[in-house]
C-alpha cells in the first residue's frame, strides 16, 4: 500500500528500511496507540494510514482524459456527469483530447502536459490507461481514476497489465483508484437531508444501488467509494478516512475481496477505535460466490471461517443481503447509544406479539419481563386478560384514543427498557394511522430506540409514506428479520465499542526471548519430528509430558522407570503425521516386558511401513482432561491465523474450531472458547471438574506469540491432543506437529 501523502515512504518501504537497519521500536507503552512508524514482531505495521483522501471528493481541480462531447459517443454521457459534479463540488474542469479543440464549451487540453496547472484528480477514459498514467505521474497529479476492464479480472495476463499501472504510480505520490471501476463517487448526493451520514464502499457499483437509494427515505449519504480491482487505492484506504470524518454515522460496504487482509485490519482497529460502525457484506461464503468474485475484481476472497473471525475480532458486522446492509447501516447511522439492552415487543395483536417474541429470542436479543408495578401501570390502559410481561399486546383498541401515547410512554419509561419493537403487520386505519402517529411524537420525546416494522406489501400508505419515512427518530423496516438483525447489531456493537481495546495497542514490539532459542530449532521446509514439535513448544513455556527419545529396548526400559508407569511410547520421525493409523503408538505400558516388547514392535511397523525413526519416546501418560486441539495455520489474506477447539478424535468428527487472527488478546482468546459448541465440556459435565480455562486461554496466547515471532518460518502447528486439566492443574501438549516454511 502506498503512503498516504506525498513524498511519504510506502508501509513496505518502512517496513523493509526498519528491518534492514535493525531497528526496531522499543516495548510497548501499556495502553498507549499504535503510532506511525510502529511495527510488531514480524516487521509489520502496527498502525493504518490514513491517505489525504480530501482531494479526491473535493478537488480544486478536476482533468478529463479523453473527454467527449460527441452525440453517441461513450464518453460524451461520461464527461457530462463529471462536468455537472465538478461544478456541484466548486472544482475547475480541464477536458483533454488530442483532437478536439473543446468540449462542452471548455478549451481542450491535447495532452496532460498541457494542462495548465497541477491536477487534484484525473478521471482516465482511454482504452489503455498505463501511458496516461505515466504522465500524470510524471505532472505530479493527486489521484487518478481508471475505468477501463481487462486487468486482473481476466486472469494471469491481465494481473501482469495491472501490475504495471501499480509500478507506474508507485512511489510517484499519485494515487489510483481502479481499473474495472465506475462512476459512483461522482454521484448526486442531496444536500437538503440531514443527521449523520452514511458512508459506502463497494466493489461492484450495482452491488451498492440499494443503499445509495435511501437518500430518497431521508437518509443521508457522504461518500462512495467504487474500488474496482484495487491495484492501489484499496477498502482499508478508505475506511480509514471515513472512520475519521466528522458527520459519517455508519460505514457501508460489499466486498467481494480483499487485496490486503492486514491492512483491513489496522483499518477496522481504526473505526473501531472511533466508536464508528462498519456493516459489510462479504462474498466468498461459498466456493461458487468465492469464485465468482475473483473473477469480478480479480482479488482473494480469503476462507471464509477465518474471515468471519478476523471482522468479528474488530467489530465488523457482518450481514449476507443488501437490503440487512440498508436496514443496519442506517439504523446503526442514526440511533443514539443505548440505556439498556432489554427489548420490548408491544403490537396490537397478541399473536403478532408472540411471533416476534419468539423470532427476536431466537436472535438473542433479551426480552426482559416488565416488573409487577409496570404490569399494573399498563393495565390502568390495557384490558386485564390481556398480557403486558413483554411481549405487550394492547388489544387494538387502546391505540385509538389518548391511552395508546400513554402506553407507549409507560413502557420507555422503564429503566431494562432500551429498545421498543413495534410491529404493524397491515394498515388497519384508523388504528394503525394513530399508532404510528404516536410512536413518532414518543419517540421524539426519548433517546430511546423505537422501531417500526411495516408489514403491508404496498408501501403507499400516508402513514408509512409521511409519518413513519418523514421521522429521524423511528428506525422503520419492511420486514421482522431485518429488524431483529439490526436491533441485534445496534446493541453488540454499542457493546463491543464500550469494551474495545485495540490488539494493536498490546501487540509485542520486540522478539521475545523464546523467539532465539525457537529459531535454533526450525528446520527449513521440513517437518519436525514429534519430539522436535515439543522442544518449540517448550521454548514458548507450553507444558509438555515428562518424556525421553530413546534408540534401545533396554533404554526405553531405563526411561519408563524416570518418567513414572503408566507410560505411553511413540515412533518419532519427522515424517510421520498419523501415528495412531500406523499402530505406532502403545499405551497404558505399566511394566518393563511391556515397554521392551512395545519398542521392539514399533520399530518392526517403522520399518515394514518403510518409516525413517529419529527413535521412540517414552512419555508420562496423562489420562484426566479435557482434549483441545490448538494450531497455527498460514491464511493467503491474513497471514499466520491461531485455532482452537474440541482435539483429538472429536476434532474431525465434530469441526468444532474457532479462528482467531493474530495479535488479540485474553478477552479474544476468551471470545473464541465462548463460541465454540462443545464448550460446556471446559464447564464440567456428568459430574467431571471443570477444566483448567485459564492455562488453556495461557496456551493460546502462547501459540500467538509464536504465530507472530515465527509466521515466516511456520507453515503450520499442530497440538493435538491438548490436555486441558481440571482447574488450578494447567494444560499439556500431549502431541505436536509442526512444519517449516
């Protein structure tokens, strides 16, 4: 990623100058941000930057190459729009062509290098855009937009084009935004909406339509930014800037790849820090939508479970369609930050009550029941046999006269109470016309949320039109599952950003003294043996079984009676990945005939199966524990990644794993045990201890470490079983395989 400002030097250029020179920035402050210039164990940057992206939406100056005013003509309907929004946003328009002395009444410039002066943005309408590139570099122009297609998209000759138009610009101070992208940032956004804004970014301009329209149901938009294949203006550039100008309320986005994953990150850790929410859709969730989209922008799509984890990790709501996108952001743009994260549902139909209750339940959002002196207040205005716990049903009637405001009033006046769900499953006027009336004026009157969900498949109503569309305080929604989906990300990212402290902020600086003595032990492109897996293990401090690499019967002897009966003895070799298929693992050894007969056995199957031994272990037995299974693995997008579930056996049966992406911290490590299925078994089930959470959050923590310090050099880890002991007796790596990079 290039630098954001002129004449800076780009991340991999401090990157690169850093390592080269040995430098490396000092232990980290506790608590203190990430800063320019900050780098972690690997040598990556600790901080985003963020490009002066001012000159892009708001140039002084704006040139057109290969503008057109010619009736027919592509580029004529092209020039137009940008002549009208040049105008709009106060920018001076240099048309160039080499043969048209003007266009739409404004000298032609035959060239770039007759323009005269300095450019803020060039928008490039040229079949072959990399000689024009070269000139405006050359001109010292801010940015530079490319629509044409055919670069990455296209497959490997097309990556090479594109990757010329990178090198041309690289840098040059120029920034390029495209190839393969749009118009969309020089749209015509109303300027007569106000309250905060949501900002877009897409990478497909179709993709981002829906949520552009809701300027016509009063809600406003900023920005949007077309990233298109992204060869170096990219989304984390983007995101970046957005989460950092005043008025933007919710961020937007469809992605369909990232071109960086790391720079995503440091770029979401920046929203997040600024308590700005980022909705996304992420293609990619299946093999069909992952390929479709690389042949789209060209870009990686990444594997899905860790992509979840890495936007989970930072805050980003994830969402699957376009029409959550719309309903989320702009409910998370406008809503004032909760009270309370109880939800009330109040209808005029006790069924539709109950529906909804059940469907807002099974999102997990809490449904607190309303106390008995709520109850009795409710009642003064609502029929006894009727329920008001929560769900309320007011029996329809109530909402006709002046008992339905004081409903309304009754319920947001209660201290659990943060969230008010309406639903209107039909107009029933003159019921429903009152109802939404009174929802509006309440909601006026609270910094409480209050949602509307219209059912009526027509939409023309005055009161959904007029009363509900015209309020900035009611969140309104066409369908239950939108709103739920909504409501539920309101409160968690409300409850993520109270909480939020950057991993960035606590990611080590400096190599760890486990780093050196690691190092000693890698084995380029080779697997290690088992018994090798443990030495790195134990160099990061993870617990191992008392155990010896013996060659001899009579050494395994010898060994079995210093580690203590019962023992387990393995075949060690550095090729040798499934032991246990193999039969070259015996447990539960409790004599001497035992371990002589046992090693003469494994040695016999080592070379039967024609497997080369560096000699058998002789290991303690640990039986009473839980099996976890924690490793390291290396993601195209994300780079070193950490997992933990349920291990041994269960591990493949049951794909019970959580991902984290590295650095994080306790709360993270703590995050990913909570999401797994079987996590009760760490709680203790049918009468068994709980087990040991804190070695084992310890053990990820320490396999972090080594995903950081090692990420060049370990292609993967694997401890499998992880024995996770009953609480207070810790956690042992009762197997590892590690692989060299």
């Amino acid at each position: 990623m290039l630098g954001s400002t002129h004449g800076t030097l780009t991340t991999d250029s401090r990157r690169a100058r850093a390592i080269a020179c040995g430098e490396r920035p000092g232990p980290a402050v506790h608590g203190r941000p990430a800063q320019e210039g900050d780098f972690d164990v690997s040598g990556r940057p600790l901080h985003a930057d963020v490009p002066d992206l001012d000159h892009f939406f708001r140039p002084r100056s704006v040139a057109v190459i290969g503008a057109s005013d010619a009736e027919g003509r592509p580029n004529t309907g092209v020039t137009r729009q940008l002549a009208d929004w040049a105008d709009r946003v106060g920018a001076r328009l240099y048309p160039v062509h080499p043969s048209r002395p003007s266009v739409f009444g404004l000298r032609c410039s035959p060239s770039v290098a007759d323009l005269p002066e300095q450019v803020d943005l060039a928008v490039v309408l040229v079949g072959d855009p990399l000689p024009v590139l070269e000139q405006l570099a050359e001109s010292k122009a801010r940015f530079a937009v490319v629509f044409a297609s055919g670069f990455a998209e296209t497959g490997p000759e097309g990556e090479t084009a594109q990757r010329r138009l990178a090198a041309a610009v690289e840098g040059s101070g120029l920034r390029l935004l495209g190839p393969n992208t749009n118009l969309n940032a020089f749209e015509h956004f109303r300027d007569d909406l106000e309250g905060p804004a949501i900002a877009l970014i897409t990478q497909s301009g179709h993709q981002g339509r829906p949520v552009f329209a809701l300027q016509e149901l009063g809600i406003r938009l900023s920005h949007w930014a077309p990233t298109g294949n992204e060869a170096d203006l990219e989304t984390a550039d983007f995101l970046s800037y957005f989460a950092e100008q005043p008025g933007i309320g919710a961020i937007a986005c469809y992605l369909e790849g990232l071109k960086d994953g790391r720079s995503f990150l440091l770029a979401a850790d920046r929203a997040a820090r600024s308590g700005v929410p980022v909705v996304a859709v992420k293609v990619g969730r299946t093999e069909t939508g992952a390929r479709t989209a690389a042949s789209h922008t060209g870009k990686l799509t990444g594997a899905d479970a860790v992509v979840d984890a890495a936007l989970r990790q930072y805050g980003v709501i994830r969402v699957d369609g376009l029409d959550e996108l719309q309903d989320t952001a702009a409910l998370l743009a406008r809503a004032r930050p909760p009270h309370a994260d109880g939800v009330v549902v109040y209808s005029i139909s006790g069924g539709t009550g109950a529906h909804v209750a059940d469907l807002a339940t099974e999102a997990g959002l809490r449904l607190p029941v309303l106390s008995g002196a709520r109850q009795a207040e409710l009642h003064q205005w609502i029929p006894e046999y009727l329920s008001v716990a929560n769900p309320v049903d007011n029996g329809g009637h109530p909402v006709g006269d002046a008992r339905g405001r004081k409903i309304i009033d009754a319920i947001l006046a209660d201290p659990e109470v943060g969230v008010l769900i309406c639903p209107v499953t039909g107009p029933f006027p003159p019921l429903s016309d009152r109802l939404v009336r009174d929802l509006v004026d309440a909601a006026e009157q609270t910094d409480k949320l209050v949602c509307v969900v219209w059912g009526s498949p027509v939409g023309t109503e005055p009161a959904y039109r007029e009363v509900l569309l015209g309020s900035s305080r009611v969140a309104t929604f066409r369908t239950v599952g939108n709103c739920l989906t909504a409501v539920r990300a309101y409160l968690a990212h409300h409850r993520f950003t109270t909480a939020y402290r950057s991993p960035f902020d606590e990611a080590p600086r400096t190599p760890s003294p486990s780093y050196r003595k690691a190092q000693a032990l890698m084995r380029p492109g080779e697997q290690l043996s088992e018994h090798a897996a443990k030495q790195l293990l134990r160099a990061y401090g993870i617990r191992v079984p008392r155990e010896q690499l013996v060659t001899s019967a009579a050494a395994a002897v010898r060994a079995a009676g210093l580690v203590g009966y019962p023992v387990v003895m393995k075949a060690s070799g550095a090729r040798i990945a499934h032991k246990t298929e193999l039969g070259l693992v015996k447990i539960g050894l409790t004599s001497a005939s035992q371990v002589r007969d046992a090693y003469r056995e494994l040695t016999d199957i080592a070379r039967y199966e024609d497997v080369s031994l560096d000699g058998v272990l002789v290991c303690q037995m640990v039986e009473q524990g839980v099996e976890m299974v924690v490793g390291v693995t290396h993601d195209d997008l994300f780079g070193p990644t950490v997992t933990v579930g349920l291990g041994g056996v269960l591990v493949e049966v049951l794909r019970d794993t959580a991902v984290g992406v590295p650095p994080f911290g306790e709360e993270q490590a703590r995050d990913m045990l909570a999401g797994l299925r079987g996590r009760a078994l760490l709680d203790g089930v049918r009468g068994r201890p709980p087990a040991d959470l804190d070695a084992l959050v310890e053990v990820v923590l320490r396999v972090q470490r080594m995903a950081l310090e090692l990420g060049h050099e370990l292609a993967e880890l694997d401890i499998n079983p992880l024995m996770v002991l009953p609480q207070g007796q810790g956690a042992v790596a009762l197997d590892a395989l590690a692989v060299c990079r």
